[in-house]
C-alpha cells in the first residue's frame, strides 16, 4: 500500500492527489450507500459558515437570521429528523438534543460538534475501507454522484462537488472542523 496516503482532511478539502480525490471518495460513498454522511459534512459546514458571517455582522438577531434558520432547518430535516430524506446514523440522545433546539434563533454551530464527531467516524471509517480495498480510480462510476452542466465547467471540483451535495452557495472552508 502506498506509503503516503491522504488524510480525511486532505480528501475532503480536495488536497490529496489521484486517485484519492474528492471525487472518487463521493463515488465511493455513493457505491456503499452512505453519501448522506458526507452532504451532511458539508452542509454542517455551510451552516456554520453562514452563522459566523451574521455573528460577524452583528446581525444574529431572530428578524436577521433567516438564512441560518433555513440551513438550520434543512439540516435538521434532511439529517436529523427519524424521518429525514437523508437520516444520519447518530446515537438517539444526541438526535434528541438538536431536535429541541429552537431554529431561531438559529442555534451555535458547536450544537452540531457531536453530530459531527459521529459523521467524521464514519467518513474515517469508510476511508479505511476504501485504503484496504485500494478500489479508487480516476473514472468514475456510471452514476456520478457530481452531476456536470455546461455553466459548471470553469469551477474547480470541489466546488462542484459542494454544489452538487449542499445546493448552494459554498464555503470557504470546512468549518466543521472549528465546531
């Protein structure tokens, strides 16, 4: 096996070189059915990075947080919820907890650290797989999980990816790492 293997860090902020990209880890989470744990990452992310441009605006009041409280919602819905479209595998009590939490207004993003914590355990855990398997390559499966359009070339991946699995304006960062 290769000496130098990437870090989770390293894939997800799309550093590492073929074939351990972000691209082939989408690929390879969506082969294994569990993307959601990687939209998850990802939209974590976008909530904290927007609750952090209004506190730094000073406008996390509950009539100027609308943004935050969508992003809040749709991670709790999408994620957190029994019943989520994309439920992620988190112990109940933790489930439970930000389930209670008022969204507006929208609660820290330290709320989610747990959540988080979980979801980058599993993300690990699949690297490690996909390391023994040493199943990446550089094409892609039949069904990208990155669907391409003409106005989506210019982008660098991983703002594709981040479009593709957020829906919508991107991160600068992978601000889960700060919760």
């Amino acid at each position: 096996m290769d000496a130098q293997l990437p870090t989770l860090d390293d894939i997800l902020l799309n550093n590492a070189s073929p074939p351990w990209t972000l691209r082939a880890f989408a690929a390879h989470l969506n082969r294994h059915r569990c993307l959601e744990v990687l939209q998850f990452v990802f939209d974590a992310d976008r909530y904290a990075t927007c609750y952090e441009a209004l506190a730094k605006n000073n406008t996390m009041s509950s009539n100027n947080s609308s943004a935050a409280d969508v992003v809040w919602r749709k991670l709790m819905q999408l994620y957190i919820h029994p019943s989520g479209e994309r439920q992620l595998n988190i112990p109940e009590r933790e489930r439970e907890h930000l389930l209670c939490l008022p969204s507006i207004p929208p609660p820290h993003p330290s709320e989610l650290r747990e959540a988080c914590r979980c979801s980058y355990d599993l993300l690990n855990d699949s690297l490690a797989a996909l390391f023994h398997a040493r199943e990446p390559t550089n094409h892609l499966p039949q069904s990208d999980p990155i669907p391409r359009s003409p106005k989506r070339e210019k982008r660098n991946l991983r703002q594709e990816v981040m479009l593709s699995l957020a829906g919508s304006s991107l991160p600068q960062g992978l601000a889960c790492h700060k919760i």
